[in-house]
C-alpha cells in the first residue's frame, strides 16, 4: 500500500508543475487524492460484504470523476483538454461495462476471489487500482490541468487516430472473445481466430496504443516536470505484461493447455501482444 501511495504522490508532484490551482492546491494534484479516496471509500463496503463484483466499476468511475474535476477545476477548457477528457471517459465506460457484465456472467472475479478475504491483501488491491488510474490518465490530467493552453496541432490527431485504432482493436478483441466463449464447445478452449490469430493479447495491444495515443496528444501541453507523466505508457507496458495480463494468463493458460499439442503450437506461431500475420505450420 505504502509503494502504491508513494507513487501517487511523487506523481502528484511532478503532474502538478506549471498546471491551474483550486484554493492554492494544484488541481492535479487534488485529481490524485481523490483518486485515491474513491478508492479506499469503495473498499470498506466491497469487504464487509466480501464481494469484487464492484471493483471494475469503481475504476471506470474514478477515471469519470477525474476527467470531469479536472475540467471544472481548471481554467475554461480548449480543444485538447476536451477532447482527451471525452476519449479517457468513452474508454472507462466501454471497459467498465464489459468487465462487469463479464462478473455478473461468471458470478466471481478470478483475479481478487482469493484475496478478498484478506484485509490487508484486498486493500492493496483496491490502492493499486488508484495508482493505475493516475499512471494512466496522468499525462491527460496533466494536459487538462495545464496553466498554458496550446491550439489543436499535429500532435493532437495524431494521438486522436493512435487512441481510435487502439480503442478499436481491444474492443474488437474483447467482442471475438466473447462470441467464442458463448459457444458451450469452446467454453474450455482457447482461441485463435479473428485477432487473436495475430497476437494472444491483440486487447492489451489495443489498450496500451490507445494510452499512447493520449500521451501524444497531451504533450505538447505539459512542461518542466509535467513531462515526465509521459512514461505513462510505459507504465502501462510495463502492468500488462510483467506485472498482470500476459504474465498471468500465461501461468493460467499452461496449467489449462499446457499438455495440448494444439496450445503449444499457437504460442510457437503467435506473437504475445504485437499483431503480426501468424507463421505458418511447418510441412509434416
């Protein structure tokens, strides 16, 4: 808890240089706090009742909440700050919804079902989930918060175009997969069609393109040490594929498949996240 707290607020720190002030504070900086206090508000309920079915909308919420504090506290917002707040927001919604609808299927969450009952455990979770909203959504805060306002340039369609392929891809990805899985034959199978014939994780692919594409619309509005919210992405690599996503999946999918011919030759032809035309079988 105490990295996850730590990191919001050296981020606090350097998202706040050369952005708008509320009653003395730097808005990022409050964007930061409050992410955080979401958070831990939300927690108290999820564990007297022992249920994660919550967590996913309590993300998309604090991204909601940030985006729309941020244009309030700030000075009137331009073209950029308007648009990567509405993008942030359309993102969190499309994700928030589809996680949960996925629980309410499923009835549990395999990520949190076995450390819900452990306070300390649980909390962490819900305190790096805070952590992950303001990594991800800094270098917009950032843009969105910024004293200087700089007119619509290259920069921001460029990242505007980056965020609508990225957005497309996870959200193509998620439908396939969820089409497969429908299907009562494919229940317990992996899949390797659509997308995922191009990469095993084509929708991290698609989430950490569309987390580029607002760094680069953001940047031409950060300065000083604003700048450095732009690791933001790399952060983001960094979660899906060391951290959660692709490392766990993985675990999950050799302890499934592992022993499956099948299984072992897509991850042989497959890239992991980096679409790309899958090879081709060798001749037996």
């Amino acid at each position: 808890m105490l990295g996850a707290t730590g990191l919001g607020a050296l981020l606090a720190l350097a998202g706040s240089d050369g952005g708008d002030r509320l009653a003395g504070i730097p808005v990022f900086a409050l964007c930061v706090v409050l992410a955080f206090a979401i958070q831990w508000l939300a927690f108290v309920p999820a564990y007297l009742a022992q249920s994660e079915r919550y967590y996913d909308l309590t993300g998309s919420f604090t991204f909601l909440s940030l985006a729309l504090f941020a244009l309030a506290a700030s000075e009137p917002p331009d073209a950029r700050a308007t648009i990567i707040a509405l993008l942030v927001a359309c993102w969190a919604l499309r994700l928030g919804f589809f996680l949960s609808a996925r629980i309410r299927r499923d009835g549990f969450d395999r990520r949190l079902s076995r450390i819900k009952k452990d306070f300390a455990a649980f909390l962490m979770t819900w305190s790096l989930q805070g952590a992950w909203v303001t990594v991800s959504f800094a270098p917009g805060l950032a843009a969105i918060t910024a004293s200087s306002r700089v007119s619509a340039d290259g920069f921001l369609i460029t990242g505007v175009v980056l965020w609508g392929l990225g957005f497309a891809i996870e959200v193509a990805a998620d439908e396939q997969k969820r089409r497969f899985r429908s299907q009562v034959a494919n229940a317990e199978r992996f899949i390797t069609s659509g997308l995922w014939a191009w990469s095993r994780h084509p929708n991290y692919f698609g989430e950490i393109l569309l987390w580029v594409g607002i760094a680069v619309a953001a940047w031409p509005a950060l300065q000083g040490w604003a700048l450095l919210t732009l690791a933001s992405p790399l952060f983001i690599v960094l979660l899906l594929t060391r951290i959660s996503g692709v490392r766990m999946l993985g675990a999950s999918g050799q302890r499934r498949w592992g022993e499956d011919p099948e299984y072992r030759d897509y991850l042989a032809r497959t890239p992991a996240l980096v679409p790309r035309r899958p090879k081709r079988r060798p001749k037996s």
